[in-house]
C-alpha cells in the first residue's frame, strides 16, 4: 500500500487559526489534495473540521455562527490571560490587579477554567464525532507534561482528542488520570511536522505563530517570565518549520491567541499568504511526485 503523498501540519495559535481557513482556501481553489493532517491545538480543530468536510467555506460560515453563539460566549467570557501592553493607566493599574489576581488563584488551582466551556465550543464546530467518520485521516497532537512526551490520537474519540489538544496550560484545565497530565499540543509540538515525517512523500506545513510581539514597556515579573517562554517556543517553531518540505506563514499581526475579533483579517491574510506561493507550491509538489525524482531516491 502506497502511503499518502502530500501532509498536511497545521500550528496552534488560538484565534490565530483564522488564517488557518484562509490557506486552506486558497489549496482547495488551486486543486491541491491533502492526504493526510495532523494538528496541534487551533490547528487540530481547524484540520479535524476541514477532514471532515473537505469543504473549507463551509468552515468559515460555520466558525461565524459559532462565534455569534452561546458556546463562543461561554469560552470569551473567560478571557482573562492577556499579554498585550495596555497603554492608560486605569489599564496598567487593572492588569497589575488581575495579575496579582492570576498568581494568588494559580496558588490554589490548576486552571482558570474547567474543561466544559471549551468541549461545548468543540462540539458545536464538529460535525462529526469519532476519528472514523473522517474523509481524511487526522493526527491530533497533544502533550503529557507528567511524562513530558507527545500525546498523537489518531481513533476514537474526535472531541476528547481536541479537547485534548487544545487545552492551554494553566487557562483550561488539563484532563489525564493519576499517571497523566494531558494539555495542549503546542507545549512540545507547537507545529506536527514531526508526526508526518515517514508517513507521507511531501510535508505542507502552516505556522500562524505570533512572530511580531511588541515592546516590553516597565514589564513586570509575570510579562518577563511571558515573553521568555514566547522566546523559547518561536524558536522551536522555527526549528520544527525547516523539517516541511514548504511552508506558508501567514501575517498574523502579532495578534494574542484570544483576539477572536480579527477573525476577517486573519482569513484574509491567509489567503493572502497561500495565494503569493501557490505556483511554487505546485511545482514543488509536482516535482517530488514525478517518476524521474521518485526512482532518483530510490537508486540512492
């Protein structure tokens, strides 16, 4: 049996996975196929909506009327972890309040949130239920900070995989029993090209990381502890990049995984992104998938 030729990895990023949507777009107008998915956070929900439609507008009028519903109300009335730099300073003295809040909470708790909120939000995007009802198989990416290994789901159970995947430390809480600790894919695999690698011929990735992050302004301890972790994982990210065969990153403004309000933005410069090097994509993959390059890695 011939393995699937193109994977597709798409990255975490909250509301970032807009763009996600955008790309997706712009790779089905252009006929392009995918075989294979593998997600990790937004991108797992993106990619499991995308396996089982194959229809990416319809992922777009679907996450509309998510975002005007009771389960998108459920999840944004709960924003509370912001790293943005609030310029008034009725706004620098309430952030220091909420941090102080924040800190004194995480003393006691292991989430801001229980995992209900974000289980009804992804039952509401899905419109199927089990792995199995897939038309494309789908990896889902998630990460067990007890044994600090990669958690890859790929049958049973689709809305406990996402949920899985998408559950970021310290804001949702985290599911797992007493040997497990399971939360969002993004802590070890921010990007899954890892997963596809031996599982396809030829690796699309799409990184809707936040490379812009702004200027620290009299940051205190909570924003410097933030903005190191930021470091460390944009520099995995990139690492985990240069393993795809190509890579579309979309402009995602610097924006903060909550900032659901830039939904049209996002889309677009998704298809902004896909559009500017879909020819070059297409070449690429038509020569990987051409005999004379096929029996040239088979001979050495």
């Amino acid at each position: 049996m011939n393995k699937p030729f193109l994977g597709l990895a798409l990255g975490g990023g909250g509301a970032r996975g807009a763009a996600h949507i955008g790309v997706l777009q712009e790779l089905h107008q252009a006929g392009i196929q995918i075989d294979l998915i593998a997600g990790t956070s937004a991108g797992s929900i993106i990619g499991a909506m995308y396996a089982a439609s194959t229809d990416p507008f319809w992922i777009e009028d679907h996450f509309r009327k998510f975002m005007e519903s009771d389960a998108f109300e459920g999840l944004r009335s709960r924003r509370m972890l912001d790293d943005r730099n609030p310029d008034s300073v009725l706004d620098q003295i309430a952030k220091k309040v909420k941090d102080h809040y924040v800190v004194m909470m995480g003393l006691n708790r292991e989430s801001i949130v229980k995992s209900g909120p974000l289980r009804r939000a992804i039952s509401f995007l899905m419109p199927v239920k089990n792995f199995n009802e897939l038309k494309i198989p789908m990896k889902v990416l998630a990460t067990d900070i007890q044994s600090c290994e990669d958690l890859i789901i790929e049958s049973g159970n689709l809305i406990n995989a996402l949920v899985k995947s998408s559950s970021i430390p310290g804001f949702v809480q985290p599911s797992g029993n007493e040997t497990e600790l399971i939360v969002d894919g993004g802590v070890s695999m921010p990007i899954p090209v890892p997963v596809l690698q031996g599982n396809c011929e030829f690796i699309l990735a799409v990184d809707i990381s936040r490379y812009y992050l702004g200027t620290l302004n009299n940051p205190n301890m909570i924003e410097i502890m933030k903005r190191a972790d930021m470091v460390t994982s944009l520099r995995l990210k990139s690492e985990l990049s240069k393993k795809a065969d190509f890579v579309i990153k979309p402009d995602t403004l610097g924006l903060h995984w909550s900032d659901f309000h830039q939904f049209d933005t996002l889309v677009a410069n998704g298809k902004t992104a896909a559009r500017k090097c879909i020819e070059q994509l297409k070449s690429e993959i038509d020569r990987k998938n051409s005999l004379f390059y096929k029996m040239k890695q088979w001979l050495s």
